[in-house]
C-alpha cells in the first residue's frame, strides 16, 4: 500500500488497495483505520481535498464499514 500525506489537522496519511478496494486512513496520533469497499473515486478525491478530515467524516466514516487497525 502506497501511503500519500494529506493537509489535515487530524489525519496524516492515507493509503489505497486497489485490488481489495481498502482505504487506510493514519492518524496523527500514530493508529489507523482500515475502511472497507470504498471505491477508487472515493480515495482519488480524499487525496485532493483541501480538508482530508472534513471529507473523510463526511463522506467515508459513516458509509464503509471500518476495522481499527492500531
């Protein structure tokens, strides 16, 4: 998994499996969350955003399912 840093108060990387459809999502504070099933548009537009956070707990946190990874 390819980690890219993002602009955010909160998050610090995230990272995407292609062939799993699994985003990870690294938080500042060192623990990571892994969200399943999000389509490749979904990332796309995470990295992209000027707010990673807002975006993700708007459009990722309450619509995949999500297993804490650390």
């Amino acid at each position: 998994m390819n980690w890219h840093r993002v602009v955010s108060p909160i998050l610090s990387h995230v990272g995407y499996n292609l062939s799993t459809r699994t985003l990870e999502v690294r938080f500042n504070t060192g623990s990571i969350k892994r969200y399943l099933g999000v389509p490749r548009s979904v990332y796309a537009a995470l990295i992209g955003v000027d707010s990673a956070s807002l975006y993700s707990f708007d459009w990722i946190e309450s619509r995949y399912p999500v297993v804490s990874v650390s």
